[in-house]
C-alpha cells in the first residue's frame, strides 16, 4: 500500500499552496491490489470527488476527479511509476483493456502526425539554410572567376563545385544562365 499526504503544509508529499487547503487536507491511497482511494482528513473545507463533498475514504476510478479548494489534483499522476510495474486491478476486463489500447494507439497517431508536421516543418529549415548558404558560396564564387578572368588565368579549378551547386538548384536561371556563359567561355 502506498500513501500520498496532500496539503498546505511542506510535510505532505503534495504541496498545495490555497487557503482553502487545510494543513494536512487528505490522503490517497493506492492498495496492494491496484485500486485507488481518496480519504478527506476532516478537512475545513472538504474534498471533492467528481464535483461531490466526501466524508471518510471514497474509492477511486482512474477517470475520477480530486479537488481541494479551487486546484484538481492529477491525482493519478502521483502513481505513475507504480502503475507501469503493476498488474491491471481486477476491474479491467479484456474489453476495458482492448477499448485503452485502442484509444492510446489513437492518441500516439495523432500525435505521431503532429510529430510528422514539427519534423518536416526542421526539416524544411535545414534545406533553406543549406540553400542560403549554397547560394552564398555560388556568388563568391563567381565574384572569383570574374577576378581570375580578369588575371587571364583560367577557371577550371572553380568550374566543378559552380557546376555542383547549379545542379542542385535546376529551378534558378540566373545560376543556369551564368554556367552556360561560363562552360561557353572555355
């Protein structure tokens, strides 16, 4: 059995800083068997369960909400390592762990497709990034050639990687236009 303390003061496991939380407000309990339980330790102002005044200790289902003054407890949350290792409770039926199963491979796929858009989205950045620098490349290039020409010297040794960079960008003319003229006055 595991106990959870919640409350204002820095004594409980859950900390919950409202003035209508009681110092030592409640407890939930999780049993040896899986199940779960919520027990109000006479607080001034009570604990909710699915918006319901409670007194004594209330058993829990996991879609049940816990509320201390005006804050819901993810109450389930406090658990979470624990119900990982655990049997299901007795409660679930193969149908309940058939509909859960399905439900979580739906979420994972919506957010597998949200994945999918922030990945394509990095990716697009890198391209426009490699793009930018590529193009940068391309017009100090050029501002070489026009410098070699100029020297009369030859610009085979610059050609390639010109080339290279033009045959990654088919679409842009002005890089198409200046490798003709430049394979033309070879």
């Amino acid at each position: 059995m595991k106990v959870i303390t919640i409350g204002r003061s820095q004594e409980n496991n859950i900390v919950v800083n409202n003035d209508k939380v009681s110092r030592v407000h409640m407890q939930i309990v999780q049993h040896d068997d899986g199940s779960y339980s919520v027990v109000d330790l006479k607080s001034t102002n009570g604990t909710l369960v699915n918006g319901q005044r409670i007194t004594g200790e209330v058993h829990l289902q996991p879609n049940d909400v816990v509320q201390i003054g005006s804050k819901k407890l993810p109450w389930l949350s406090y658990f979470a390592p624990e119900i990982l290792v655990t049997p299901p409770p007795p409660f679930w039926t193969k149908r309940k762990i058939l509909i859960a199963v399905v439900s979580a491979m739906l979420l994972a796929g919506a957010s597998g497709v949200y994945l999918k858009i922030v990945q394509d989205k990095k990716i697009e950045q890198v391209r426009i990034e490699e793009e930018k620098r590529d193009i940068e490349e391309f017009n100090n290039l050029k501002g070489t050639v026009a410098g070699v020409k100029a020297a009369g010297r030859p610009i085979d040794n610059l050609l390639p990687r010109m080339i290279q960079i033009a045959e990654k960008y088919p679409d842009n003319m002005e890089m198409q236009e200046i490798i003709r003229e430049l394979k033309n006055d070879r």
